[in-house]
C-alpha cells in the first residue's frame, strides 16, 4: 500500500510530460477494461446456463449507470489498444523511441477521432431507448447485482493469500523477500506486445458490431436484427440474441464462436498478465506478491473455464424458454 500511495503522490508530482501520463492511461485503461471483461464474460456465459438471470444483467446495462459505463469503457478500449499498439511498435524498433512523444500525441489524437464518431452513433442508441420511456431499475438494485462480484474478488483474494503463505511454508518462506523474477517473463514480454496486435481486429470488431452498429439497447428488441447474421430476434430476448449469434454458420463453422472463443483467450490471458504487472509492482512483501501472482492465474483460468464452457455449450431452445418465461414473469403487474 505505501509503494502504491508513493506512486501516485509522485505521479502527481513528477512533470514527466505526455510519457508519463501515457504510462498512467495505459495502465488505468488496462485495469478498467480488464474489470468489465470479468463481469461481461461472468453475465454472458448466464445466456447458456442461467438465462433469466442474464435478462436481468441485461436490465442492469440498459441503465444511466451502465451507459455511462459503457462510453468509459469504449473510450479505455480505444486508448489502451493504440497506445499498446505504439509500444509494440518502440519495442520492435528502439531506434524509434525518439519520436515516442510525438506518438503519444498521435495516439490521442487519434482516440478522439475514433471516439467522436463512434460516441454520436452510441448516444443515437441511447436517445432512441430513453425516447421509448422504458421501465429502468433503481440505482439500488443496479449495485445491490454487483454485491456478488465484490464477493467473489474477494474471495479469490483471500484463497491466493492462503495458497501463498501455505507454498512459503512449504518452501521455507522468504517474507522479507521479492521473488527472483522467473525465465518465462521473456515470453510474457514477446506474449504482450504481439497479442495486443492481435486482438487489435477482434476488439475493434467487437465493438463496431455491438456498441456502434447496435448496443446493449438493441439486444432486447423485438422482431429485431442480430448483428452478423440473418436471423432476426423474434422475441426480443437477449438471451435470444446470443443464441442466434453463436448459432449463426457458415460451411458447417459457428463464426462467431470462433471469434468470440478468440477474443476471449487472447484478451483474458492479456489482461490478467497486466494486472499481474501492476499488482506487483507494488507488493514487496513475498507472500503478499507471489499472492498477486496467483490470484491473477486463479482469474484468468476462471473466467477461462467460464467463457469457454458457455461458447462450447451455445444456447439451446430450453434456455430461450426460460428467457421468455422470466420476462414474462418480471412485466407482469
């Protein structure tokens, strides 16, 4: 805690230029996008197994809060991907690293030439939903839902600092040590940069097909559209949606799976190795830094296992009907 307050009291203080703040977005970026990749990927995998529940998450995003939410996170996304994009490219080339200031005003640049755009279509999705004086649900309710994600963090927390300080004494413990940095953190250095290109396609696709084409609004629609595919969303549930998108094939291949399975493990791996760096960036304790280190793979390989079980299973019709039946029941007076 006294290496994280020292960082930000100098942060502050320190007139580093556009290179430290670019070094402070990235990383604050990084951790926000990273936050809703958990609870996105926790709430969609609800479409296959729980889909009454994942009519309520939805509820949840169609909320001021989660609009809100929803410009940050595409405004993170944007940023984090360039500015990750200009480190791969200084790293390749470290002749290049001259000109990183000059960079770093390109990559805001051109955030706000993405985001412009991109923000008028989103706010038209907005405009058009709240133009339709919809039932929303109190702020209350929005956060009592998240109670069970703080529950969870919490957990993983306290069973990475059992599991750390049951290996120091099994190993003999070194508590007033940092851990030797391992052979692996060069291949973590390489997995970085290159899969932050490739993710690149992938989150922008992402993004243009379900925040700017349609958004979390659209999803609920009846009788509407389902992006990348020609099928139309009959009853408008959203549980629907994603079981018409993950459905949708071509040559007998469910594209869209492929590319969410993609996405799902190029940017779980991504960013639970980021956090791992920020996090013991500012532990110096052993147990409490090898502690970062496993609640970083004990929430990367959850949100794995979680992810990858619901785009295996897909959605079947038992869990549309379930879907319907608790819009039904939630509308009813």
């Amino acid at each position: 805690m006294t290496a994280l307050v020292y960082t930000v009291t100098e942060t502050l203080r320190y007139r580093g230029a556009i290179g430290q703040w670019s070094w402070v977005l990235h990383r604050i970026t990084g951790l926000g996008v990273l936050f809703f990749l958990v609870l996105h990927v926790v709430d969609t995998s609800w479409a296959s197994f729980f889909p009454a529940q994942y009519e309520e998450a939805i509820k949840i995003y169609q909320t001021p809060l989660f609009t809100i939410g929803e410009f940050g996170l595409v405004a993170a996304v944007v940023y984090h991907a360039l500015n990750g994009l200009r480190i791969a490219l200084f790293d390749y080339k470290p002749s290049w690293w001259k000109h990183q200031q000059r960079a770093a005003v390109i990559v805001l640049a051109a955030t706000v030439i993405i985001l412009v755009p991109t923000f008028i279509f989103m706010f038209q999705h907005v405009l058009n939903f709240y133009a339709e004086e919809p039932d929303i649900l109190p702020l209350g309710v929005v956060l009592g839902a998240q109670l069970p994600f703080v529950a969870g963090i919490g957990g993983a927390i306290i069973l990475a600092l059992l599991l750390s300080a049951l290996w120091g004494l099994v190993a003999g413990g070194q508590t007033g040590k940092r851990l030797k940095p391992s052979r692996g953190e060069k291949f973590w250095w390489s997995y970085m940069r290159i899969s932050g290109v490739l993710i690149l396609p992938l989150v922008f696709g992402h993004l243009g097909m379900m925040h700017v084409i349609q958004g979390v609004f659209d999803i609920t629609a009846a009788q509407g559209a389902v992006v990348g595919t020609d099928f139309v969303n009959a009853s408008g549930a959203a549980t629907e949606f994603v079981g018409a998108r993950w459905g949708f094939g071509i040559a007998g291949v469910y594209i869209w799976r492929v590319y969410d399975i993609a996405l799902l493990a190029l940017a779980v791996i991504h960013g639970f190795n980021g956090l791992r760096y920020v996090l013991t960036d500012y532990a110096s304790h052993s147990v409490v830094r090898r502690a970062m280190v496993y609640l970083c793979i004990i929430g990367a390989v959850a949100l794995l296992i979680v992810g990858g079980a619901a785009l295996l299973n897909g959605v079947d019709e038992k869990a549309i009907e379930m879907a319907q039946e608790a819009i039904v029941h939630t509308t009813q007076p």
